[in-house]
C-alpha cells in the first residue's frame, strides 16, 4: 500500500521512480563537479567576461552551437562565478538572464532586466508592467545600475529570437553615452551561426563582440553527464544499460545533452504512468521518439516558412522515392512544386541552398559534399538525421501548411512514383 501524505489517499508522500527530479529540468544549474566536458568552453567565456571581477570593462561575447551543447548552462555558471568573484573584490555586480524566446520584443526584454535588477535591489520606484514604452524601463535599468551596481553581466538568450536587436546598441553604448557609470558586459547564445549577419551594420559595430562556438557532446561525454543525474531516480530504479542506451541514442541524433536529459526524464515517467518499478531500455526507445519529435517541432517552430517548406521537401523526397540523400537541385524541384500547391511564392535555388545549410548547423539534416565524375563535378547530398515522418507532422503543424499532404498520403500516393518526380497536386 502506498504511503499517504496528511492521510489523504490520494497523495504518495514518497514518489517510487524520482528522487531529485530537479536535476532533470532544463533551466537546472549543476554545480560545478556535474559539468561535463566543457573546461575549455568555461576558459574561454571567462576570458570575455573576467574583467569585469577586476573592475575594467568586459568583452561583449555572442556563443554559438546546436540546442543542448551547454551553452546557457555555462553561461550562467561562469557569470554567477564571476559575480561571486567581484564581490569578494567589493565591486557590486549582478547578472541578469532574459530568454528571449519568451521575451522576444525590445520592450519585454527591457521590462524584464528593469524588474529582475529591481527585485535584487531596495529601488523603490514603481516599475510598470504595461502601458509604458521601451525608453522608461531603460531609464529605470540606468538608474538602478547607476545607483547600485558597478557592473553588471546580461545574458541573452535566443537572443535571434528578438524582433530587433537595437538592445545590443544601448546596453554597448550605455556608459559611452553617460546612462551609467557601471560596466556592462552581454553574453549572447544563439544557435543560428547566421546572426550577425542579420545584425545592423552600426549595432555590429557598436557590440564589438567575440565569437565562440560549441561543439555537441559525444557518447561518452553523455554518458557521464547521464551518470551525474543517476541519483534524480530512487536508488535501483534504472536497469543496467539504461543510461548506455541513453547516451548513445542522444550521440547519434545530435549530440544534444539536454535531450538526453529529457529521454531519461521522460523515461521515468513512462515507467512511473505504468506502474513499473524500474526505468527499462524499452522505456528509453519509447522516450527516445517522444523526445525526437519534440526536438524538430522545437527547431522548426521559430524558422521560416520556406526553411519549413525545404525540409518538407526533403522529408517528403525520401518517403515517395528509394534513397536517402538528394542533391539541392533535387530537392529545389520538389519544393517550387510544395510552393504552387500552398500558393506561396518559391526562393531560389540559392536560397533554398542557405536553407538547407541552415538547418545542417542546427542538426535536423546532415549535408555531404561529393563528386559525381568529370561531367558533374562536386555536389552537396542532403539527408534527414530523423525520421521523415517526424518532419512532416512537425512542418504542418505550421497553420498556413496544414494542407500539405501526411506522411500517410505520400507513402500511399508516392509509393508507386518511386524516385520519379510525384505531382503534389494530386494530394490537394
């Protein structure tokens, strides 16, 4: 019989898969014995943001790399470190993270800094949360700062999901300028290693950033960092071979820790709505699929329409013909004809190229340069790193695409076709 809490029958008081659950979720910061193989991602962002714990003026620093390369884990890590360090300097330094995936405007991001400084603070002004423009929470961050703090740390994360990047200009330019005296230094993270080419010409020019990229873990670094949560279970609830499978199944996708870390997670749930006693390698492979479709409708959900409408294209390449990869002419054909059936006006070939290697770098493709001979010279083949299916639902998830065809409706209307070219108008 289960043990009950404050004798209501109906609340376990002790849960019989999950231990420490809070080692599971994403925003966690480990302590510093549980961080795994990034010593040198760690060096190399305090050498940007060091100065500020000796009181000069820190380097602005844009990270770059796929979804779960520890890239906001050690951003955190490193400014809460150095924070730490500055005090024991006596220079009063706060640190400051904003996901801009969630505050995505100008105004929601500087609303968020003005309120996260004030609640660090004994500033007594009132702080609207409607109702005022983007120039009255900067002038309460300036004077917050100016009255508090000799620096400060800001941490952007998602910073490509803002709708402008004008707060880069003014938290650069804020001491040129007189706004305050402290020092401010801003970490950008980002997974799209195009940003700065979206950036303004002036507001480049004004960051004056560095660059650092992140590399995904490998299988043996998953598994390490897999080990370091083995106590978020209840002692024996993981099988042997669990945590293996785990790792290797996140190598092999894309190498992407904090889906790993979800895999486990949501393994432990499975076998906990199961009444299972124990967390299995079936429960792992169950996980693994809910995860992986998790992943691509994560990644696909802030790109374009036309990044969309590529990977349709390639997904839907594989499911009606007999091969895996296909050249970006291949793939540009399918998809000008994906465009005309959604009434969508298509990019061009060299678009659709900048697409694809877009989504290379984020891990939903693997791009592979070859050579076809005298006559062909080298080409690029495209291949998915995901079930095609999963692309699909994903993609027409997507309101305006809703129409496309499903999986079910290509398999069964392209089967026949095989690699010849499928008139998508016939699935309308």
């Amino acid at each position: 019989m289960a043990e009950q809490t404050g004798g209501d029958p109906l609340f376990q008081s002790h849960d019989p898969i999950f231990n420490r659950k809070e080692l599971l979720h994403v925003g966690h910061v480990p302590d510093e014995d549980r961080i795994v193989g990034r010593d040198d991602e760690i060096q190399s962002v305090a050498a940007e943001v060091g100065a500020i714990t000796r009181g000069d003026p820190p380097n602005n620093v844009m990270i770059y790399g796929k979804t779960g390369t520890g890239k906001s884990l050690i951003s955190r890590h490193v400014a809460t470190r150095a924070q730490d360090a500055a005090r024991s300097n006596d220079i009063d330094c706060a640190v400051l993270y904003v996901d801009c995936s969630e505050a995505n405007t100008e105004t929601r991001a500087t609303r968020q800094l003005a309120l996260s400084l004030k609640d660090q603070t004994g500033y007594q002004q009132n702080i609207p949360l409607r109702g005022v423009g983007t120039m009255e929470y900067y002038q309460h961050i300036w004077g917050i700062l100016e009255d508090f703090f000799d620096a400060v740390i800001v941490i952007l994360d998602e910073i490509d999901k803002l709708d402008n990047s004008n707060i880069l200009m003014q938290l650069s330019r804020a001491r040129e300028a007189r706004k305050t005296d402290a020092y401010i230094g801003v970490i950008g993270i980002s997974n799209k290693v195009q940003y700065r080419e979206t950036l303004d010409e002036r507001i480049d020019s004004s960051f004056g950033h560095r660059e650092l990229f992140f590399h995904p873990y490998d299988a043996s670094q998953l598994r390490e960092i897999m080990r370091n949560r083995e106590d978020a279970f209840q002692p024996e609830v993981l099988e042997d071979g669990t945590i293996e499978l785990c790792a290797a199944l996140a190598a092999k996708k894309h190498g992407d820790a904090r889906k790993a870390i979800e895999i486990l997670k949501e393994a432990g749930e499975l076998a906990r709505r199961t009444g299972s006693e124990t967390v299995s390698e079936e429960h792992i492979q169950q996980a693994q699929e809910v995860a992986e479709i998790n992943r691509i409708e994560e990644l696909t959900s802030g790109a374009t329409v036309h990044a969309k409408l590529a990977l349709y294209a390639l997904a839907s390449r594989i499911i009606t013909g007999d091969r895996e990869t296909y050249k970006t002419r291949e793939i540009y054909k399918r998809y000008v004809g994906i465009c005309d059936l959604v009434a969508n006006d298509p990019i061009t070939e060299n678009g659709l190229y900048r697409q694809l290697k877009e989504q290379a770098f984020l891990g939903v493709i693997e791009s592979e340069k070859t050579g076809g001979g005298r006559s062909q010279g080298s080409y690029l083949l495209h291949r998915l790193v995901t079930d095609p299916k999963h692309i699909v639902k994903a993609v027409r998830r997507d309101a305006s695409l809703e129409e496309l065809p499903t999986y079910d409706q290509l398999r069964e209307n392209g089967q026949s076709a095989a690699d010849r070219d499928v008139d998508l108008s016939s699935f309308s």
